[in-house]
C-alpha cells in the first residue's frame, strides 16, 4: 500500500477521452459555422463546410446567341465562349436542363430533335451546329469547377445592416441592468436563507429548488398581463424584471449553497464582537461570495444576452427597441430564412461580447459552480 495516495487512477486515461471527445463534439459545429460565415450562399448550397478549400462543381445556364451565326456547308454554326467573365474549367456539358453533364467536356453531343451537335470545351468554347436555320438561341448547360472563395460580405451585412448599432446598445441596455438586479436581490436572499432563523425558512427553500424546474414559457403570458396592469407594459423595466424573475430562483440557490459553505466562525465571531447582519453581509460574506457571484452573472449574463423569447414578448414591435436577437432574427433572416452564410456571421457576431465576459470571469465559474457541494 506504500504510495498509494499519490498513484494515478487506472481510469484517468478513460476520463481524458471522453473529455477530448466532448471538446471535438463543441467545437467542430463550431468551426463549420465559422467557415460557412466567410462563404457564399452559392457555394454552401453546393458543399459543406468541409469542402470549403476545395473547388465546388456548380451546375450552370448558358446562351448561344445568334448574332454570331455563320453559315458553313449549307449549317448554321454558332461559336462563342461560355466563360467570358471568368470562372473554373468546365468539366461536362448537357442540352437539357435536367442533365447538366450529359456530356463530358471536348466531346460532341447530339440535340434534342436531331436539330444538330454541340460541342463545349474545357476552356468554355463551344460550337452549335444547326442542320436548319434556329429561331431561337439555343441553351447551353455546363458544369464547372468554381474555385474556392472567402469573403466578408456576409460580415459587412450583418454589422452595417440598418440599425444594427442602435440594436447593440439596446442589448447592453438590457443585459446589464438584467444581470446586476438579480444578483443584488439574491444576494440578500441567500445570506438571509444560510445565516439568519425564521419561521417557514425550510419551505421557503424547497420552494425555490421547486422553482428551478418551471418552465419560463408558462409564466410569459401571466406576467406580461401583471405588467400591463401596473402600467410599465412592454419596456425596458419590464423586461428588466422579468428576466430578474426567471433569473432569481438559480440566483439564490447557488449563492445559498455558497454562503452556507463559508466558516461559521467568522460569521460567529463578528456578531460577537457586536457586527449587525447587515455588516456581516457587506463586510465579511458579499467579499467571500465573489467567485459565486461571478459565476452566476456569467449565467445570467450569457442568457440574457442570447434571449430571443422574452424580447420578443416584453420589448415593443418597433426598431427604436429591438435587441440584436430580435434584429437579426426579423430584419436580416426574417425574408432569406435560407441565407446560412448570413445566419453564421450573425451568430459570431453576436457571441463576441458574451466570449470576452464568459473568459474575463471563467476562473471564478467552477469555483462558483462547486460551492457547498463539499465540506
């Protein structure tokens, strides 16, 4: 048994996996969506992120047009080139809309009809030769190879999109404001419920824990009518509460778990020597609770920062309030739902803020999170 307390565990090689694996499952969506942000939307339709570095084959619709026509051995013949305005080496070519790459490139094919040939090659020259004279101008369709591309296009739309600078601010406006109240109420909450007897305190806490498991969906429609009869309505103090109430029950839950953690001694040795509660609280308890503190407002940070639902319901329908959720989600994909390369800018956008805040105060959150769950 000699040093057994400083062997390793038979099992850590067990944990290191499955810790590597939870990292790669997070972060590869992640990277797909980062890499989809700088591509177009023609090139996401036509592979994944994966491909992103490789040239993508696109399907394409010509014309052949007949200002160009000669007549050579009793045929009509039209010459050209499909890509005057640049673009990748054509790989196959087709007389129908339906098959693209009917033919293979530098090969002739026939058309529809017995009307003629055409012949595209690599380079985009093609040559339509017509057994009578067309009325028409005949379309060419071609695949080619479009090499890769990466633009910040769909960055530029998103950050100078109309009053996207006016909806930044209404999200600070609202997310400090909706992470400081919480926090000052159950801080007074919490050291009430681990450090002072009263009457019904055990209810009140299984209250609370009862609290957590409430879904904020069924309380939305109740407090927005509780808001309209006290006057306050759809505004910023509005949603200021309401996301104080549905913050408040983790709020003094974790802080509660916390305060009650702390050295009993301490707190006992300051009313001895004549400290109020409310000295106990701001002198000796709210410093200790600050890895707790911390790591509640990254939660509540994160959360109110990101909320689409309760903006949408206590924030008025007009651009002089919206938040960046609500901007993005009406404005830039309200009419192009399918514009992935916008939807991923936008993402990363607006998870700047709350990745500077979320890595300014992680050292606090395990601390925070791990309190009292161990004497």
């Amino acid at each position: 048994m000699e040093g057994i307390a400083g062997r390793r565990s038979a099992l850590t090689w067990a944990v290191n996996i499955t810790v590597v694996a939870l990292v790669v499952i997070w972060l590869v969506p992640t990277l797909g969506l980062l890499v989809s942000s700088f591509r177009t939307p023609d090139q996401i339709a036509r592979s994944g992120w994966w491909d992103a570095a490789f040239p993508v084959a696109q399907s394409y619709r010509g014309q052949a047009p007949l200002d160009g026509m000669k007549e050579e051995g009793g045929k009509y013949v039209l010459t050209g080139n499909l890509l005057k305005n640049g673009g990748g080496a054509i790989s196959a070519f087709g007389v129908i809309g339906m098959k693209p790459a009917q033919f293979k490139a530098g090969t002739t094919g026939q058309m529809r009809g017995d009307q003629g040939t055409m012949k595209v090659m690599p380079n985009g020259d093609y040559t339509v030769t017509f057994n009578e004279k067309p009325d028409y101008a005949p379309r060419i369709y071609y695949q080619a190879k479009t090499p890769p591309k990466m633009t910040l296009q769909n960055y530029r739309e998103v950050l100078f999109a109309d009053g996207m600078q006016q909806a930044f601010f209404n999200t600070l406006t609202v997310t400090i404001p909706a992470t400081v109240i919480p926090i000052l109420v159950a801080a007074f909450a919490a050291y009430a419920l681990a450090w002072m007897q009263f009457p019904g305190r055990g209810l009140l806490i299984a209250g609370i824990v009862g609290l957590l498991v409430v879904p904020l969906q069924l309380a939305l429609v109740p407090l927005l009518r509780l808001h309209q009869d006290v006057g306050i309505g759809q505004s910023f103090l509005g949603i200021w509460l309401a996301h104080t109430a549905f913050g408040l029950p983790l709020a003094i839950y974790l802080l509660r778990n916390y305060m009650a953690g702390l050295p009993r001694d301490i707190i006992e040795s300051c009313k001895v020597d004549g400290a109020t509660d409310f000295q106990v609280f701001t002198k000796i308890v709210l410093p200790l609770s600050f890895p707790a503190l911390a790591s509640f407002a990254i939660f509540q940070f994160l959360w109110t920062w990101n909320d689409l639902l309760v903006a949408k319901v206590f924030l008025p329908a007009n651009t002089g309030t919206k938040v960046m959720t609500v901007k993005i989600a009406d404005d830039l994909l309200g009419s192009r739902g399918g514009d992935w390369g916008v939807l991923a800018a936008a993402a990363f956008v607006s998870i700047a803020v709350p990745l500077l805040v979320f890595f300014s105060a992680q050292r606090y959150l395990v601390r925070g999170l791990l309190a009292g769950s161990v004497k």
